[in-house]
C-alpha cells in the first residue's frame, strides 16, 4: 500500500492525444515524472542505448565487488565473475563487441579462454548475440532460461546456431567454483528475462548482488505481458540487493559511480538505495502505458 501511495505521488501521467513516434525506437508517450525527472519510452531507450558508437565503446574495465567485474562497453553491460574453477561472463551482448570484451578481460589480468558459463539477461541481440562467438573462442557452456529459448533460436548472426548447453527453469542455480548464480524468471520485456542472483565478499563482509533484467515496458503491453511484469516486479522487489547490476548500466548509474571509485572511499556499488530507483521508475511506466491503452480503448468504444 505504501508503495503504490508513493508511486502515485512521485508519478504524474500526461496522456498526449497525437502519437509522437521518434525514429527507430520507442514512442514519446506517455510521459511520466519520477524524482522530478520526466521520463518516455523513448527516453528510457535512448538512455539504456546511447548512440551505436557507445554500444561498440570499451568503458574502462573495472573492479565492482569482489570477484565480479566490469567488462562491457559504454552502454551495453557486461559481467565477468572470477572464481578457482574458470570464470563465468555474464551477457556477451553484439557480436561485434565479443572482442572488445576479449581485451577488457585480459586487461584485467585474466584469460577470456578461461570463461567456462556464459550466462545472459534476456534475448535480445545487445545482450546475447556473441553467445556463439563467444562459446567459439572458449568452449564455454551456455545455459538459458527455457522461455527465452524461442526467441534466442532467432538470434543466429551470420547464420550461426545459438549455442545452448543447458536450460534452466526459475529458481535454478548456476554453480563454479566457491559461486553460486540463481535464475529468477522476471519475464516481460522477454518471456525468459533472467535476474540472477549471487553474494560478493569484500572486506570479510558478504554482499548481495542482483544483476537486473531489462523491467522495460513494450510500447504494446498485452494481457500476456501485463501478467508476466506484474509478477516480476514482486519477484525484484523481494530479492535481498546491497548491490544492483542490470543489462544496461545505465539502470543503476553505473558510470557515476565508477567515476566515485577513483576518489576512494567507501566502494560505490554497495548502494541499497538503489536497488528500487530502477524497478519503481519501470513501473511507474509499464503503469502510464496501461492507463493509456485503456484510455485508447475507451475512446474507440
Ligand atoms: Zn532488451
């Protein structure tokens, strides 16, 4: 009940009557102000994109928490987990961008053939497309969520069979070495949107780190979808979180803070807070989208 008061007050839905399509991506409509920022589909796009240049860009590879790391480029995440028994990386995304995620890792001191899980948010070409590049350069196991495995048969760049060696279901652990991932099927922006789960360590404390799936709204939500993000925003709002990741780092302001990380201090990452800024901004949309379609729909009645 507290949460929906204060999504109500934080959100102010302005339904505007001509459609304003921009190029190539999401619709201007509707608009939403969440902490005094206004907010549109196409908004939310453009922010978790940047420009094709910024998809491509290496971002500095850095340390997050722990045995987890930083290694994608200025828009498009990427997670690589150390661990004893080989590494696991976490969304491969363009295949053109698998190289550049190549030498982030060895810049960091470690080997990309040492990759033995490559793991994914959810099917969509940014995040899994290099999974059979990836897989080439490594032999590492793919394991997907099994309600993303239609849509992942349709990613095959340059006619390439997506790689899939094992399927998991909600609730099922990935396990290398000391670390364990866990699958939660937060299905709506795809049928099979993974947020895994798992604890990073650091200064002999443990910390828990969620690596977000894209809570992005369609710009048609059917009743399907609308079940599917209903149930999914519980599930994220349950997850115990100290440190949230997600597919795109722009989802939990990733950039301020590795430029926090270079004054020292306290580690940046450990930011509770901010575990919910991303899933009630998301809401807040997939809400307006609704409210919207339903006023469409009464119009035409
Ligand atoms: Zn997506």
């Amino acid at each position: 009940m507290l949460l929906k008061r204060k999504l109500c007050l934080a959100v102010t839905l302005i339904v505007m009557d001509s459609p304003a399509w921009s190029q190539g991506g999401a619709p201007n409509h509707p608009s939403i102000v969440v902490d005094g920022q206004t907010y549109t589909p196409n908004s939310i796009l453009t922010r978790n994109m940047g420009t094709a240049a910024d998809q491509a860009e290496q971002f500095p590879p850095h340390k997050i928490i722990g045995n987890i790391y930083y290694v994608g480029t200025k828009t498009l995440a990427s997670y690589l987990i150390v661990t004893p028994a080989g590494n696991v990386l976490v969304n491969t995304t363009y295949e053109a961008n698998v190289p550049t995620i190549a030498k982030s890792v060895a810049q960091l001191g470690f080997k990309f053939s040492d990759i033995k899980i490559i793991l994914g948010n959810h099917a969509h070409g940014d995040h899994m497309e290099g999974d059979a590049l990836a897989k080439q350069m490594t032999g590492a196991q793919v394991v997907v969520m099994a309600e993303d495995v239609p849509a992942l048969a349709h990613i095959k760049p340059g006619g390439k069979p997506h790689p899939i060696d094992r399927v998991i279901t909600d609730g099922d652990t990935v396990s290398l070495g000391a670390t364990i991932l866990t699958a939660h099927l937060t299905a709506g922006h795809t049928r099979g949107c993974t947020t895994w789960t798992t604890t990073a360590m650091e200064n002999g404390k443990s910390y828990n780190v969620v690596f977000g799936c894209s809570l992005r709204a369609p710009t048609v939500i059917t009743p399907e979808i609308e079940k599917e993000f209903n149930a999914s925003f519980k599930t994220v709002r349950a997850l115990p979180c100290d440190v949230q990741l997600g597919d795109h780092n722009s989802e939990y302001g990733m950039i301020d803070k590795h430029a926090r990380l270079a004054a020292g201090g306290s580690n940046p990452y450990i930011d509770k807070p901010s575990c919910s800024r991303e899933t009630d901004l998301e809401e807040a949309m997939f809400r307006a989208i609704l409210a919207e379609q339903a006023a469409a729909k009464g119009a035409t009645n």
